[in-house]
C-alpha cells in the first residue's frame, strides 16, 4: 500500500480523461476507443451502481472499466481483471504501463482494468496538487494536513462526495458487476500493493467467480496500514544499514551509517538550504521529522534508488539535505498515472484500518511522522460500516501466487505469510531475496504470472517453477563521482 507522501495534496476535484473518444454507449455497454498510454483500440465500459449499497434506488454512480481485447480469434472465457495500489491509484491510468507485464495472458484473455469508484473516471475523489507550490510551502506537514482536510470537506458536498461508501467491500460488488456485465462465469485476479487487499476481498465474496489469482506486495485486510508501516519502514532501513555493512565499497565509505541516522533524527527540526528538485535553485526549508519519514521511506520502494540512501545519509550529516529531498521525487510521485484519489484513500484507510489501530500509539520516530497524517484526517471523517467478515481470509479454493519482496518497505513478506497461512494449501508464497516493493516488473515474474494463469489444472498451476527469481542482487551502494577523485595514472 501507499500512504500519502508530505508533499499532499490541496482543494478541489479533479477528473482523469480520456484522450479521444467516449468512454461507453449510453447503457455503459463496451464501444470502441482510444485511452491513453495504450498503442491500440480498446474497449470502454461502465456499470451503474447505487452509491450506497443500501438504497439501490437513490443516487447512482457509474464504474468504468476498459477491455484490451484478446488478440487470439477463440479467445478463452476468463479474463484477467487487475486492480491498481494506493488505495487511489487509476487502474485506467495505469493500463500503459501494466500492459506489458499482461501482453502473452492478453493473447487468450481480454484485459480489464476497472476504475474503482473514487478514482479515475468513476466518481473521482481527487484533489489538486502543489506541486507548483514553492519547496518550503510543500514540505510544511501541518499545512499540507490542512490542504487535504479542506480537499475532503470539498469533495464530501459533491453528489457523489458522501466517503462512507468508498470500501473495498462495496467497490469488489462494484467489479463483480463488471465481470456480470462482460458476461464472464470466472475471472483470474490480479492486484498489486492495495490491489491484493482488493483481490482478497473480491475472493472472499465471490469465491465461485475466482479461476486464479496473484497478488504482488500482499496488503491483507488485517494489515492496519498506519500502524504496521513505521514498524515495516524501521525493518527496511536496517536491512539497508546491514548490507552496507557486509559491502566492502559502502562500509568503507560510510562506517558509521546507523549513527549518523540516529544522529540527524535526533537534531530535527533543523533549517537547511537545500536544492528545489524542480527548479534547480536554493531555498530555504525547515527539516522535520515528517519530512524525513517521508524522503527515506520513498526511496526505500526501489531497491536501485535505496542504493543511494547511504550518500544521501552521508551526505545529511554533514547538513547537505539535498540528496535526499532529490531521492524522494525519484518514483515519479508527479506522474498523473502513479497519482492517488486523495479522498478514496482516506475513506478506505480510516474506515478500514484506522478502527484497528484505536487507542494504540504508533511506533517511536518515523512511526509516529507516518501515521500522523491519517489520525489528524481520520478524526474529521464520518464512520463507514465495514463489516467484521472483512478482516477473515478464509481458505481458497481457487489457486493463489502470493508475491513478496525481502526489501520491501510497505508490505514485506510478513504480510504475504499471514494471508498465505490464512487462504490454506491453495495457496503459495514466492518471496524474492532483494526486491522491493512490487515483483511482477522483475526478470522472468511475467513468465511465472503467464505459466500460474494459464496452467490448465490447479495443480500445474501452484507446481509452476519460479527459482528464476532465487538470483536477484540487491544493487551496490550508490556513489557519485567526487571532484577530488584522481583518475588512475593522473598526477598527484
């Protein structure tokens, strides 16, 4: 899962487009288009659901979704649907560059990829950003909280605005009727980071409609993200501090890391000219903790960027914050089809995982920077029902991939173990040494995924082999070129 960076979002609402035709005939049936990101002509779709489940004739709303038809004339009759991360991510947004990961499952199976209902073109809960904002203005955390608490009393007065009906619960019925309306009696599921939480709801729902699922970077449901993240953060980074230990070139350079960490966690709140990633000039800002949880855990995400954390470390230590404030910018957050629905997160996280952590005081340090946000923002919300079956995972008995990495920051394997031991012997856990947040983009995964899919028994499917993945290293530490560095032969 994702939670909000510092930088965070401020007022109104905003609505992701396609780039050319409508999106669906006036019954929300399938018609041809064009979406962006995507080379070729798709099919886009919507179905019309009651926003409160409870009044199936009141307000609706419309859930749309697009189909990368199978390439293939006798296509098979299970599509692969995927669900996107956050919670807010677009799934539509997205199609681009998940293509690519799906392209030999698309050649028998159609494709969806459904907007679920607060993000994208299905009821947007989105708010603006500032990214135009000058450094000092973005990195403020108690204005940004203020920024994101006015969004959300914004976009609660919309017809549509009303956050206690934003759950996964409701937004899995949501996809089900989208799966109804394709006309499909299975479909495989495919989710990453909050899109596993979303598979593993639409699985307990609707276990009969399940042919096959795999789950990247497992959020279960019981997972209580503003709790487990400092926790999961504080895990990582130490694991960063021991590698460096055991390599040569970075213990060499950096033989008092952990220190040095310590060291500038203790002096916070400090004033440090720093260089505005965007524009290339010096400002001033004033460093907290907050900002700190957040440049750090960024990173954390991609092993090549963690790379550099120990520089950027360095480099803080020395009171030259700049490395990291430019590694935090490094998973192009700026990007539309990586951007989160501000209000859909926060209705899921406070109605699904903040109940959980009641009355518990987050972890010490970045801990406590991490989860500030959501208690300052959770306490304005209105309680959604979110019914205690939620939390279960009861035992598949369709197969399930479940894919972790050693070095993730947000969902470790811990989680995926949980949720494997909890859906029974249908279930598998593949966890790869070194890799981060998210495993599927890694080497030959897409071929696991193709083979586990498309494997005709269940059996085949948990027996298919994945010690490709068993040889990942973890990138060497990171260090620039320094102009006093000699070439080799130059004069001394």
């Amino acid at each position: 899962m994702t939670s909000l960076p510092i930088r965070l979002a401020a007022a109104c609402c905003l609505a992701w487009s396609l780039s050319a035709a409508a999106w669906a005939a006036d019954d929300g049936t399938p018609r041809p288009c064009r979406v962006a990101g995507l080379k070729h002509e798709v099919l886009c779709g919507s179905v019309t659901r009651p926003l409160d489940p409870a009044q199936p004739e009141g307000r609706t709303i419309a859930v749309h979704f697009v189909v990368v038809p199978a390439t293939a004339r006798e296509k098979l009759p299970d599509p692969v649907f995927f669900f996107a991360g956050g919670p807010g991510q677009s799934a539509i947004a997205l199609a681009g560059s998940v293509l690519p990961l799906f392209q030999r499952l698309g050649n028998r199976r159609d494709l969806v990829f459904i907007d679920q209902r607060g993000t994208g073109r299905s009821a947007p809960l989105e708010c603006e950003r500032d990214d135009a904002r000058p450094l000092a203005w973005q990195l403020d955390a108690e204005r940004a909280i203020q920024r994101l608490a006015d969004c959300l009393q914004r976009l609660r007065a919309l017809p549509h605005g009303d956050l206690r009906f934003y759950t996964t619960t409701i937004a899995m019925a949501d996809a089900d009727a989208v799966r109804a309306r394709l006309g499909a009696p299975r479909v495989n599921l495919v989710g990453g980071s909050y899109g596993t939480r979303a598979a593993l709801e639409y699985l307990r729902q609707f276990p009969r409609q399940v042919r096959r699922i795999v789950i990247d970077g497992v959020a279960p449901p019981d997972m209580a993200l503003p709790a487990s993240m400092g926790e999961d953060v504080a895990v990582a980074l130490e694991q960063l501090f021991a590698d460096c230990d055991r390599e040569a070139a970075c213990r060499a350079r950096h033989p008092r890391l952990r220190e040095q960490w310590r060291d500038l966690l203790a002096r916070l709140p400090v004033p440090a000219s720093v260089t505005d990633p965007a524009s290339g000039r010096q400002v001033s800002v004033t460093l907290t903790q907050d900002t700190l949880a957040s440049t750090v855990r960024g990173p954390l995400y991609a092993p090549a960027l963690a790379a550099a954390l120990p520089y950027a470390i360095g480099e803080a230590a020395e009171g030259r914050y700049s490395a990291l404030l430019g590694l935090a910018g490094g998973l192009g957050t700026g990007s539309r089809s990586l951007r989160l629905a501000e209000g859909m997160h926060f209705a899921v996280v406070c109605a699904e995982d903040m109940p959980r952590v009641a009355g518990v005081a987050p972890a010490p340090g970045l801990g406590a920077a991490l989860a500030r946000p959501y208690q300052a923002i959770c306490t304005g919300l209105p309680p959604a029902r979110v019914p205690p079956e939620f939390y279960a995972m009861p035992p598949s008995a369709a197969p399930v991939l479940a894919l972790s990495g050693t070095l993730d920051p947000v969902t470790p394997p811990r989680h995926g173990a949980r949720a494997v031991e909890a859906l029974g012997p249908q279930a598998r856990h593949v966890v790869v040494a070194n890799a981060g947040h998210g495993v599927l983009a890694i080497g030959c995964a897409r071929d696991v995924l193709h083979r586990f899919i498309d494997a005709t028994s269940d059996a085949e499917a948990l027996a298919v082999e994945a010690d490709c993945l068993a040889r990942l290293p973890r990138p060497p530490a990171f260090e620039p070129p320094r102009p006093d560095a000699l070439l080799p032969g130059a004069a001394r």
